[in-house]
C-alpha cells in the first residue's frame, strides 16, 4: 500500500514539474491601453495593462506617412528602447501639422499602433486613443 502511495506521489510531482514548464513556456499576456492628454500642450501615454513585461516597445510608422506629416508620428520622449513592467506608464509625443478646412492645423493620432517582442515574437497591436483632460487623473 505504501509503495502505491509513493508511485503516486511521484507521478503528481512529476505533472506538477510538467505544468510548470508549460506555463512558463506560454507568453504572458501584454495589453496596453493609450491615452492623449489634453491641456496647454497635449502628451500621450502608453500604459502596459497585461500580466507580463512588454519589451522593445515601438512603433510602427509608415514612411510614406512619415515624409508628408500629415498623419502625427509618435515618438518617445526617451532615446532608446522602451520596456513596460505591467501597470507602467511611457509618455511619447504624436502631433503633425495638417491641412484642415483650408488651414493648418495641428493633428493628434485616433490610434496608435505598436509592435513590442513578446517571448521572441514581435507581436502588432493596433491601440485606440482615449482623450481627458490634464486635470483629470490618470489610473
């Protein structure tokens, strides 16, 4: 009896040993959430809002959009590669200037889309953009 007990008990620890080297092997999920900041001068922040470490943070940017300015280019307010711990925040800039019922006027992005390196795999998120106003606080 008590050598079926120790048979037992060896297979759970080894499932056990099994479960845990596939859940490390599964990526964690990576969310983010983007927000446009309205005041004297707007800013925006990009927030990671999943379980696991965003790395490599970029964003994808057309050339073609790039060379003519009339769609805002994001770009980071910091040099060099950007990684969000979950629930951390990374401000960037996004305004171009933009013909507009016969004026120029200055253009903030709807969505943003980024590319960040998730277990290996560069993963494309599309993001919408959230507006409030510089007063209101930011979660």
């Amino acid at each position: 009896m008590e050598a079926e007990r120790d048979a037992a008990l060896e297979q759970v620890a080894a499932l056990t040993q099994l479960v845990e080297a596939a859940r490390a092997a599964v990526p964690q999920n990576v969310d983010f959430h983007v927000q446009r900041i309205r005041g004297p001068v707007d800013r925006f922040r990009l927030r990671n809002v999943g379980t696991g470490p965003a790395t490599n943070v970029r964003f994808v940017i057309d050339p073609e959009e790039e060379q003519n300015r009339r769609i805002p280019t994001p770009q980071w307010h910091l040099n060099g590669p950007v990684t969000l711990l979950p629930d951390q925040w990374a401000d960037f800039a996004a305004s171009a200037l933009s013909p507009v019922a016969g004026s120029w006027r200055i253009v903030f992005p709807v969505f943003v889309t980024v590319i960040c390196d998730e277990a290996g795999a560069p993963r494309r998120i599309d993001l919408p953009t959230d507006v409030v106003a510089e007063d209101d606080v930011v979660s």
